[in-house]
C-alpha cells in the first residue's frame, strides 16, 4: 500500500473504532441490546456485555 492509502486506512480504521465505541456506551446507558449475525442466525447481545476495543491494536 502507498502512503496515501494507509493514510485512509489509519483514518477509517479510527472512524469504526470510535463510531463503535460510541454505539456500544449508548446502548450501556440505555440498557439495550445490539443484533449481529453469527453462523446465519440473527443473535441479541446485551450492550453492557460488550467491552470497548481498540481496533488498531487488533488490526496490523
């Protein structure tokens, strides 16, 4: 990848991670659940199970 490429990647990559980090507080403080798909099957999760991740530590 060239510089100006991982440059928007580091930048897109920051937007998820906070976008998700946000979501996820919200829903804690409202006490509700999110909704994934796993294995096909549509699945709730309580929010205040979910931790907050940092996606640049996960991805290379």
């Amino acid at each position: 990848m060239t510089p100006e490429e991982l440059a928007i990647r580091k930048k897109l990559l920051s937007g998820i991670n906070t976008s998700y980090n946000e979501l996820i507080a919200k829903r804690q403080a409202q006490d509700e659940e999110l909704y994934f798909s796993h294995n096909g099957k549509v699945i709730g999760i309580k929010a205040r199970d979910l931790k907050p991740i940092d996606i640049n530590h996960h991805i290379c």
